[in-house]
C-alpha cells in the first residue's frame, strides 16, 4: 500500500494510509491501553511517553491508536469512534494534528533541522484544536546525535500545551537519561504464543505454519511476520528431509552431508532461525520419545520425517543433539566458517 503524506518542509505527517487503528486493534497489551486510558479519562495525559519493548510488538501501532484516542470527538470514550471527523481524517492519513518524525529518505538519523522545524510549528496551537501528537520511533537508532537529542530534550522541559510526544524505543539504554526522565515510561511486553498464532492465522497462514512461525517469532508479531515472507520452513524441510535421508554408513554420506551443509550456508542472515527451526523438530522427536501425545507436535508439515528419525535416537542423545545447535547457532552468531559449521552438525544428524 502507498505511504500517504502530507509534507511540510523535512516533517512528515499522518503515517500510512491504513485503515484507522483503535486500541482494540494492537494485539495484547491491555497494560499500556489501560494506562494510556486511565491517564486521559482522569485529566492527567502526560505531555511525553517512551514506549519501551521489544521491535514488533505493537509500539508503533499503539502510539497511532493513541493518537487517534486522543483527538477523537466522541464523548465518555475509552476508545476511538471511527466516525467522527477527526477520527476520519486519521484514517485517510490526514490529520494535521499528528506528526511522525522519521530519519529522511535514506537516511539513518534524524536531522537537527529536523527537530527545529518541529519547534516552529508547535510555536502555534493545535490546527484542530484536540491534541498535537508527535511520534518519533526507535530514538536510540534515529536519534543517537547529542545535538538532536539535546534540541529535542528543550522541547520536552518546556512542553508546549495540548502537545503528547510518544518516543519508542526498544531499551532505555543509548537514550539520554535526561530524555528517559522526562517520559512516562510505558513497558511493552513480548506477546504470548497463542496472541502471536492467531495473528498470523488471520494474515492468511496455516495452523501448522503459524505454530512453528509463532515458536521463534519470540512473542514478536512483527518479526513473525518478517519471518513468514520469508522461505525458512522449506529450507528447514529440504534439510530435515535430506537428513534423514543419509545415514553415515551408506556410500555419497559425506558428499550428500556436504551439499546440504552449503544450500544451509548459503542462507544470509536467517541461518540461526533456520536452526532454531531445527531445534523444533528436534523437540517434536523428544515428546514422541518420551511418549508425548502427538497433539503437542509443532512440525505439522514434517510428520512423515518422525518415524524413521525416531529409530535413531533415544531421549538422552536428542538432547545431545539440542546442544550440538545451540553451539552451531553460537559459532554463526561469531562468524566462524557457515558451511564447516553445517557439515559438522549435520553429520551428527544423520543415522
Ligand atoms: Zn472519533
């Protein structure tokens, strides 16, 4: 979907020309609406929040919700209206009164000029009278520059009425303390598996996809669904398949470890999921070993592997092998050679 804005100068306005997002839309966090509803239902909005959690967990998408909240016309609510003007106009994008400040196009940081037009306009009161939100995400990645962060630090020592700013950040770490202490810290928590499942389910995937997806997604719907783009499950099926094809007696053993080692090696950046993966299937063995029922199998698409990995490996020996990737997982998270390291752990996988 395009990225609809209204530009002024280096600020950007309205955020993504989605549909409106109220706060029974964010997945979960019924602790940071409950706070961010409370404050306002008793007159005691704060000028500035830090939502803090961990990325793809609903930050950004609250701090919309919020927006929208804030300035909706409805009255006695505790949520959004979706119908009022203002409520409208946050769905088309286009609400005067809130403004994402974002690093410029191809750029990593955002500017100090940046931060000074920002001043100027909050010089004049609201356009539409409710409140000016101000969203700026990921300050320790967009705003590590002293002077930016300075600049932005005045701003919120003399806040502007009628002005929220709503700052996200994955730690306080890297964050200036001064800015840190002048926010009302809202704590974001990692989603449970089965908030994360049911989101991915709706998106479209199957149950089978989105258990295994939702096990290394680390209660993170947005990293789910990074992960679901990508072809992780049919590398790690391929893999499985071709692992408990081998056994290290029969003849092309080492070459067939070899070529399985390289088409894993030749993953970029996601060969550690793809062992983590691994680590699922590993886990499914062990529930059957140990006489599981298989309703807590996770590896729907993988069942025809079990039985003949089964024969090879008792309880004791399946957790031998857990290790055996979470030390291959460590050697790849320090650079070491990504095919000798696959050959190495694959060898010990086969019969
Ligand atoms: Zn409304």
């Amino acid at each position: 979907m395009p990225e609809v804005t209204t530009t002024s100068g280096n600020l950007r306005f309205g955020g993504k020309a989605l549909s409106l997002i109220k706060f029974r839309d964010v997945v979960g966090q019924e602790k940071a609406k409950r706070m961010l509803q409370l404050a306002f239902s008793r007159q005691k909005t704060s000028h500035a929040y830090l939502f803090q959690g961990s990325s793809g967990v609903g930050k950004k998408s609250l701090a919309q919700a919020f927006a929208a909240f804030l300035n909706c016309l409805e009255d006695g609510r505790s949520d959004s209206c979706g119908q009022c003007p203002s409520c409208r106009k946050m769905a088309s994008a286009n609400h005067p009164d809130f403004l994402i400040i974002e690093p410029e196009r191809g750029k990593a940081q955002i500017s100090i000029d940046q931060i000074r037009e920002l001043k100027k306009m909050l010089s004049y009161p609201p356009v539409e009278a409710g409140y000016r939100v101000v969203m700026i995400s990921d300050i320790q990645q967009t705003m590590i520059r002293k002077e930016v962060a300075n600049s932005l630090l005045k701003t919120l020592e003399e806040p502007p009425l009628k002005t929220v700013f709503v700052l996200t950040a994955v730690e306080a770490a890297g964050i200036l303390p001064t800015i840190v202490s002048r926010c009302q810290v809202v704590p974001f928590y990692p989603l449970s598996y089965e908030l994360v499942c049911g989101v991915l389910s709706a998106d479209g995937l199957s149950a089978g996809q989105a258990y295994v997806m939702a096990s290394i997604a680390e209660g993170s719907v947005g990293k789910a669904r990074e992960l679901a783009k990508t072809d992780l499950l049919e590398t790690r099926k391929q893999i499985v398949e071709g692992l408990v094809s081998l056994s290290q007696t029969q003849a092309g053993a080492v070459e067939g470890v070899f070529v399985l080692a390289e088409q894993a090696a030749q993953r970029k950046d996601d060969l550690v999921e793809v062992l983590e993966l691994l680590q699922l299937w590993i886990k499914d063995l062990m529930i059957l070993a140990s006489g599981g029922s298989e309703d807590y199998l996770i590896n729907h698409d993988l069942r025809h592997t079990l039985p003949p990995a089964s024969q090879r490996w008792n309880v004791e020996q399946l957790s031998e092998r857990l290790s055996m990737i979470v030390e291959a997982q460590r050697q790849l998270r320090h650079n070491c050679n990504r095919a000798f390291v696959c050959e190495v752990l694959f060898w010990a996988f086969i019969g």
